[in-house]
C-alpha cells in the first residue's frame, strides 16, 4: 500500500511532546527507547495519523500502521470518533501491520498508536499506509521567498539538501531572493548549493513583497511545467518528513487541493497559531473559526484536547507553507499584487469560487518567527491591513455589510489612543481602492517607501531609547496610575468615546508637551488605556525603546472627518467599485502581467 506518513522520532527537546506523549520514553534522533514495563503512547500531533483528512479527500478507506524496532513489545492502533472518545482497534508485535478502517471518519477522527514493552524496547521506524494510489505525479518546487535573512534560508537549504527522501521523491527548490544581504553571499551556501546540485535555482529580483517573491515562484514553475509549488517563508525551521506529507496528500487527493501548512512557534515550539482559517463575512477579516483554536498548546497530546479531532475546514491557508498545485494556478492565476497582507486570504478564496477547496493538513507544518511581540497594525503595514481587506472584500463579498463600520471604529479608537499615523494611512488606503487597480503593479516597488514617508509627518513614528532625552524623562517621571477597566456593554463604549471626544478639547499643559507625562509597557497600554493620557510614552515588548504618543486636537479631528468621508464614499459607491475591481482582477493576476513587474532579475 501507498505510504502516506512516517513516524518523526525527533531528538529535540523542545519538540518532544509533538512527537510522543507524557511518558517514559526516550527519544533520540531516529530512535524511541521504552523501559521494560512501560507504556508509552504516540498520539501527539505529528505522530498521530489524521484519517478524517484522508478519507475526505482522498477517499482512503483502510490505514496500515507498521511500527518496526527491537524488543518484545505490543503496538496498540487507537482510533478516535469526532469528539475525541478513542477505541483501539488492533494490536499487535513490532513490525506486524496493524489494519484499521476509515469508515465513517470524513468528519473527524484520528489514528495513534501506542507500545507497551515487555522488555527494554527500541523503536527505530513507523510508517502509515493508505489504500489510495497516487493519482498526479510530476516536480513538487519548494519555493522560498527570503528577504535579508541569509541565515535561515541558508540552514534551510541545507535540511532539505539533507532528506534523500525528497530528492526521490522529485521535490526540486527554488530560492527567490529580494533582499540586498544576497543568500549566495552568506557562508554556507557553497556547500549546500554544492549538495543539492541542479534541485536548486536561485532567482534574484527586486523587493516586490511576499506576493512579488511568491509569485515569481509560481510563475517559475508554471514555466517549468512542474505539478505544484510549495511556498515557503524564510524565518523558519523544516521538518523533511512533514513536507513530503503535503506532497504525498496532494498526489493521492481524488480532486486537486490546496495542502495547507500549520504553523508553530519557534520560541514556544508546541503551540500552534491556527488550527483553520477563515474570513468571516460580516465584518470581512480574516482568523480561526473558534477563539480557541489559535495560539493553542498542543503538548497535551491529542486527548487532550476535543476540537483536535473533529476535520477542520479552512477556506484558506497562511503563506508561511502552502502546497499549492499548478493546476490551480493556471486556472485562476497568481497572487493579487498587495505586497504583504490578504494575498494568501483573497487567493484561497479565488480557488475556492472556481471549485477548489483549501485543506489545512495536521502534521503538515513549519517552525515560524511568531510576530505577537510586535503590533504591525500601528505601523506601516497598516496601510496593507486595511487596502488589502478592502480590496479582497470588493471581489469575494456579496456587500460591505459590516465592513465600513467595523474600519471606522478601528479608526475611532486609533484616535483617542494617540495614534494618528495608522489613520492617515488607512484613509489614504481607501481612497487609492476607491481610485481603482491601477496603481497596484506600477507602484508594488514602491509602496513601502511611501507609506513609510506618511510616518515623517507624525512624531508618534520616532522610537526612543536609552540616552535620549525623551526616553530618560519619561522613565523618570511618575509611573501611569492604575489602568482603566474595558468598557463592556454599548453604554459604557458610549460614554468612553464622548470622554474621549471632549478630552480633545481640552488643552495639553505646557510640560506634556515637552516630555512624557507617564510611561507604559506595552502590555498596560490597549486602545482602553490610552485615552486617559495627554502625554505618554509607550515602551516596546523588551522595555528598551519606546514611542512617545501626545494628544493633538487639530489632527484627531481632521483625521476624524477624512476618515469618516472615506468610509462613506466606500459605502455608498460599494457596487460600482467592486464591479471596476472584478473586472480588472484577471488581468492583476495573470502571469504575463507578473513577468512585466518583475522585471530584470538574475538567476542561478
């Protein structure tokens, strides 16, 4: 029978608890050592096999386990049902083929195994098989998109030069590199370039975002005539074994699918950010179905937690690794031209119009940078957040809904809170949307440096520290008094905003605006909080620098009023701007237009 997964018997520390769970077990690289009389069990999240996933979309309908090693010991197959209630279903010795049955598991439904030794044990191998046949073949392109990080793309190259699994299995890479530090510069990449041989191109291009570098990637295999590409971001850590796993689903789904990668976190390497992504309509943004499915802790195993086992369903994936088939982008295209932000939203979205669905596969995933310590909403990729939303609202949204109210709001609150350059970039988003598609290729080079231009006009973007006069004046002076309670409930939100309002129109005293009044960390100051100050400054995650936020009437309500008019204009002319938009969208995301924006590039 086809293999569909191997068993990962990680010997990092840290990843433990993903590959086996609480127990006596000794994990090595390549190796689990279990103690004469002790049970260890194998469902965890990359070592337990997600048949629901299988037998959706594939249609498998029998898995095979075989878990070799040496010692006398029992191989018990459990399987769960949609809420999490496990059964075992086979037992057997080690290197016994273990039969278990999909049926009735499309909607949810996990297979783990787990060993009871009977002597001191050994676990050297282990490996699922399904009764489904590949049904595509051909090259699967790891295309990673780096800028400036030299050192991880390099340590990249050099894991995957390291799995001769994927080279027999036909996975080739690709390296687009849009920084000015050049990955061939760095030390190291001689030898992995070396090892990897002609599985390796490197493109070198100008700085057009991650839909620039991602889209120059399907372009290159499109052009390459290969059977799919699997974007990666360059701020990670790979697992081999986990990306043949996409390749292995893709090949044997009975339609074409976009394969979805989980990411975790590098710091904290068993927490998960998603579980499934989706936009939810009303207010047209995109996050987990359920709160509790981002951000979660999967070191308790897959007992642990109920939601684990029933299917997800995702309407899109996070580019951070998608496997994505080149059917898919003949069909519908590449990525829309929006720099950062959206792109990977608004093209799931896009294939799922045209019938192909986008399937977050567990034990498919990478070890990303987390970006929790930074608010990437107050700075210039606010412009992105808000223009791209926008943008794929107008294509894939049946109306603005909630849409204007819920970007207006935002912008109220950016505005009690001192915050003054996020705004002025969001309004003038909406009026580029509002102008049409035609500046989104011609200005995809540029737009970094103009919105980051904007934040001259707004002292709030300077960053202070240690040595500064601003910085030493606001540590000495009086710590903030205790924070204000979250407003709950519509009167009390009311009654903070009218506060808010009229704080405005009260004069800011001489000395706040020569110094900091106060000091906050960034974790005691949230949109509640800083409407209370005149004059503050907030520090960063680590404490050493911060940004000094004063009040100004004259900007709060010029602002106040741009934005307002912004988001009318949005609404009223909603219809006739989406129309101007879904017209104009195959051509933005076609690969002839992408191969002009691309312009001049070198490759290796």
């Amino acid at each position: 029978m086809p293999l569909a997964q191997r068993l990962i018997l990680s010997g990092r520390p840290e990843r433990r608890a993903l590959c086996v769970e609480d127990g006596p077990g000794v994990l090595a690289d390549g190796s689990l050592a279990v103690p004469a009389g002790a049970v260890q069990g194998l469902g965890t999240y990359l070592n337990g096999f997600p048949a629901a996933y299988w037998a959706r979309w594939t249609g498998a309908s029998r898995a095979v386990l075989v878990v070799e090693g040496s010692g006398d010991a029992t191989v018990r197959l459990l399987r769960s049902d949609v809420s999490g209630r496990a059964t075992e279903v086979a037992s057997g010795a080690l290197g016994e083929p273990l039969v278990a049955d999909l049926a009735g598991m499309d909607d949810g439904g996990w297979l783990w195994a787990e060993v009871e030794a009977h002597d001191d044990v050994v676990v050297t191998a282990g490996e699922w098989d399904v009764d489904v046949a590949p049904r595509r073949g051909g090259t699967v392109v790891v295309s990673i998109t780096t800028m400036d990080k030299p050192d991880f793309c390099v340590a990249t190259l050099g894991v995957l030069a390291g799995s001769a699994e994927l080279a027999a299995a036909d996975v080739t890479v690709q390296v687009i590199d849009q920084g000015s530090r050049k990955v061939r510069d760095h030390e190291g990449f001689d030898a992995v370039s070396a090892a990897l041989g002609g599985r390796l191109r490197l493109v070198e291009q100008a700085n057009l975002g991650g839909s620039g570098g991602f889209s120059r990637g399907m372009a290159e295999v499109l052009d390459a005539g290969a059977d799919a590409v699997l974007i990666c971001d360059d701020d990670v850590e790979v697992e081999p074994e986990s990306m043949l796993r996409a390749v292995r689903f893709h090949r044997a789904a009975v339609d074409p699918v976009v394969v979805g990668g989980h990411m975790l976190d590098l710091a904290r390497p068993t927490v998960l950010n998603s579980w499934a992504e989706v936009v939810h309509r009303r207010t047209f943004n995109w996050g987990p179905p359920a709160m509790d499915q981002q951000w979660h802790d999967l070191a308790g195993g897959l007992t642990a937690t109920p939601w684990l086992h029933r299917r997800g369903e995702s309407e899109f994936n996070g580019w951070w690794m998608c496997l994505i088939p080149a059917s898919a982008l003949r069909e519908v295209g590449l990525s829309l031209p929006l720099f950062l932000k959206w792109d990977d939203a608004e093209f799931g979205l896009r294939a799922a119009a045209a019938g192909m669905a986008t399937v977050s596969l567990p034990g498919f995933c990478l070890w990303h940078v987390a970006w929790t310590e930074k608010d990437d909403s107050v700075e210039w990729q606010a412009y992105l957040h808000v223009r791209n939303r926008v943008i794929t609202a107008l294509l894939h949204a049946d109306g603005p809904r909630l849409l204007p109210a819920a970007l207006l709001a935002t912008d109220l609150k950016l505005l009690l809170a001192m915050r003054y350059y996020p705004v002025d970039l969001h309004v003038r988003a909406l009026h580029e949307v509002l102008d049409g598609p035609g500046r989104l290729h011609r200005e995809l080079g540029s737009v970094v440096g103009a919105v980051r231009a904007v934040g001259r006009k707004h002292p709030e973007t300077v960053r202070h520290a240690a040595g500064d006069p601003v910085f030493d004046a606001a540590l000495a002076a009086r710590p903030a008094a205790a924070s204000a309670p979250k407003p709950a409930g519509a009167l009390a939100l009311v009654a903070f905003v009218v506060r808010g309002a009229l704080r405005t129109l009260r004069p800011v005293v001489a000395a706040d605006r020569r110094a900091p009044a106060a000091t906050l960390d960034r974790q005691d100051a949230p949109w509640w909080e800083l409407p209370r100050h005149d004059s503050v400054l907030v520090l960063d995650a680590a404490g050493t620098t911060g940004v000094w936020l004063r009040r100004d009437a004259r900007t709060f309500w010029r602002l106040a009023a741009a934005s307002v008019a912004a988001h009318a204009r949005l609404a009223v002319r909603w219809r006739s701007v989406a129309g101007t938009w879904r017209r104009a969208a195959p051509e933005l995301v076609s690969p002839e237009t992408w191969r002009a924006s691309f312009g001049a590039d070198r490759s290796h």
